[in-house]
C-alpha cells in the first residue's frame, strides 16, 4: 500500500482532495443514486422501501436468468454447452448472495457507510492523520475510476459480441449461450427479443457488481487506513519519550496510549461488522468461482472448449481480488505488532509502560476478511484454486530425507 501511495496518479488525485470526507461522501452518494436509478436500492437511507418497481424488475430478471440458464443446461448438447451454462449459473447464485448484504443486513450496511464518513471527519482535523486518510482516499477514487472503467468495457464487450457475431457470420447469434425454449430465435422477433432481456441482464449484472466490489474495497482501504492512523499516534508517544519529562507531556502520553487502545477495539468492531455483513457473500464467492473453474476446467480437457478460459479468467480474479485485500489487511496489523515493539517503552511512566503491555497483547488479536468457515487470504487463493501449481512427484521424493536401510 505504501508503494502505491507514491505513484505519480495518486500524488496527482491527492493534490485534488482538499476534504477527504466531502470526497468519500460524494462517491457514496454518486454509487447510491445508481443504485437507486438501475437496481431500486439504497444503503445511505435506512426508510428506503424495496417495494419498488427497479427491484421488482431487477429480481424478474435475474430469477428469470437462472431459470433460463439451467433450461439451457438441461438441453444442451455437448459437454462444453451444460459447463459454460453451470458456471454461468455461478455467477447468478454469487449474484443472489449480494441480496443478504444489502437488503437482509441493511441497518449494518448502512452504519458501516456512514462510520467511515464519521473516521474521515475526526481525523481530517490533525495534519499528520489528515495526509493518512487523504493518501487512502486517493486510492479508493483511483480503484473507483478503474472499476468503472472495467465494468463499463465488460458491459460494451458483451452487449455487442452477440450483434458483431450476426453481421461477420451472418447468422443471428446472441452474447450468451442461453435461451429461453419458448422463443423461436431463428426469426426477428424472438432473436431481438432475447438479444434485449440478455442486454439488460448484463447492465443489472455489471452495475450491481461495480457499485459491490467499489464499497469492498473502501471497506478495507479504511480499516488500513484505522491501522495506519495508530501507527502514527504510536510514532508520537515515541517522541514524546524523548522530550521533557514534565506533568503535561505525561499527561499527553497517557491521553495518547488511551486513544490508541480506543482506536484498536473501533477497528476491530468495524471488522467484525464487515465480515458478518459480507461473509454470505464471500463464501458463496468462493463457492461458487471455484465450483465454476473446476468445471470449465473439465470441460476444456474433454472438449477442448478453450472458450473457458476467459470465464475461468475472470472467476480467479474475483477471488484473487478479495485474497489480496485480506492479505494487505493481515499485513498491517503485524506492522502494526512491529511499531509497538519499536516504543522506546523504557523511557516512559509505569502507568503508559502498562498500558503499551495490555496494547501488545491485544494487537496480537487479528481480524481478518473471513467467509464464515475460514479467512480469504493469498494463501487461501492458493490452496483452493483447481489449477495451483505443484511440483513433479520427482522433486518431492527427491526432497523427503535420506533414510538409511537397516
């Protein structure tokens, strides 16, 4: 993160903030009305009614979705059509997991919103800890800005693959492999029929899916950004150590220590809150990508149907995507087990010396992103994917101990 945090686009994004929770706000209110607009959602207002027609019209399709792609599953005629039409399947149930963070865990959707808005608004007031959330803000406007850039060519790419396909081969062909039995696409009226649900099927795909992933990732940039913010307070009661030793520098000392402690039980209550409110969804993520890669895999040995991989592609990155956010997130807490060790402790007051030894012990208690029956961390990533590296059973007899024959 740090390295990031001195690339020539962040300095360029830092120079534009000039309020990092007005910049924050205004993200959230930007993802928020295209949730409201496209998908009839909300999580900045907590009176926001579902009953309404966008997610009427959203749960129509995506219901519809699946039952047109297991018809198709069911009917298809080779191996590499029914291994497609499941990991398409995948990618819908993933879909339907999001709806147990935004609508059946709402009020914790929305107290996590606005408790990073509530972080950026104390700590913008102190110079030192303004440059710290600035510099995370920066980043999540740049992943932001990437996201949308992202979904914006997936949802061009695809919604027109089926058109340029009909006008290269002359045939009428559609962006997706499924359909539904009761539309005849061989004439006009079926195929733009078809053509038409699958496009919008896509946009409700790709928005929900870009408006998800942009307020993960702010989730984690933040509880980076909590660790961070005590690193830089336990720099300062370090050089507070090496000052005079009068009543108010102890005072400040023992005022800082407290703070920090705070700060450490806050971060971890926001993670727990996190992961409670999107573990549903990781497992499924997880479930359902690794389901998804392991029958493309299949598919493309008995089939050759090298098609897959791009979906095998895109599967591994979403799961790659949330590994590497876990595994930055492990990496801060031990930095931050690291800055507690390097305390000139010997230099302070018994009463702050006993404070940094109970901050010590519960530093040594970790959160991390979890799917409920583990952690998502690059070592998980590893250790799931079907398709992970293994050296030859040569190299491993080669490398087991001699043991002598008696």
């Amino acid at each position: 993160m740090e390295t990031v945090k001195k690339f020539k686009l962040i300095r360029d994004i830092r120079a534009e903030i000039t309020d990092p929770q007005k910049t924050y706000d205004d993200m959230m209110h930007q993802l928020n009305s295209v949730a409201q607009k496209y998908l009839g959602m909300d999580t900045l207002h907590l009176e926001f009614s579902f009953v309404n027609r966008r997610f009427i019209f959203l749960l129509a399709i995506m219901s519809t979705f699946l039952y047109a792609d297991v018809e198709s599953a069911v009917l298809a005629g080779d191996v590499g059509e029914v291994a497609y039409n499941i990991a398409v399947l995948g990618f819908g149930l993933q879909g339907f997991a999001k709806f147990d963070a935004y609508v059946y865990r709402k009020e914790s959707m929305h107290t996590l919103v606005w408790q990073i808005s509530a972080f950026l608004n104390k700590k913008k007031m102190f110079d030192g800890l303004n440059e710290i959330v600035t510099a995370n803000v920066a980043i999540m406007v740049l992943l932001k800005r990437f996201y949308i850039g992202l979904y914006g060519f997936v949802f061009v790419s695809m919604s027109s693959l089926g058109l340029i396909s009909s006008l290269s081969s002359g045939e009428r062909q559609l962006s997706f492999g499924f359909q539904f039995s009761f539309l005849d696409t061989s004439n006009w009226v079926g195929y733009l029929a078809t053509y038409i649900y699958q496009v919008a099927g896509i946009l409700m795909v790709v928005i929900s899916s870009c408006c998800n992933d942009i307020l993960i990732v702010v989730l984690y940039i933040t509880a980076m950004g909590m660790y961070d913010c005590m690193m830089f307070d336990l720099r300062e009661l370090s050089k507070l150590s090496q000052m005079e030793k009068s009543s108010a520098n102890k005072r400040i000392a023992e005022e800082r220590i407290k703070s920090v402690i705070q700060q450490h039980q806050e971060v971890l209550e926001f993670l727990e809150l996190s992961n409670e409110t999107f573990s549903l969804y990781f497992l499924m993520s997880l479930v359902c990508m690794t389901t998804a890669i392991a029958i493309l895999l299949v598919a493309l040995v008995w089939n050759r149907w090298y098609a897959g991989l791009v979906i095998c592609f895109a599967a591994s990155s979403q799961i790659f995507a949330l590994s590497l956010l876990g595994t930055l997130l492990l990496v801060k807490s031990e930095e931050l087990i690291d800055e507690v060790y390097s305390i000139t402790w010997y230099d302070m007051d018994l009463p702050v010396q006993r404070s940094l030894k109970l901050f010590l012990l519960m530093s040594q208690h970790v959160k991390e992103i979890s799917y409920r029956f583990g952690v998502m961390n690059m070592e998980t990533y590893v250790q799931i994917l079907p398709f992970r590296l293994q050296p030859p059973r040569s190299e491993i007899a080669s490398s087991r101990p001699y043991e002598p024959v008696l």
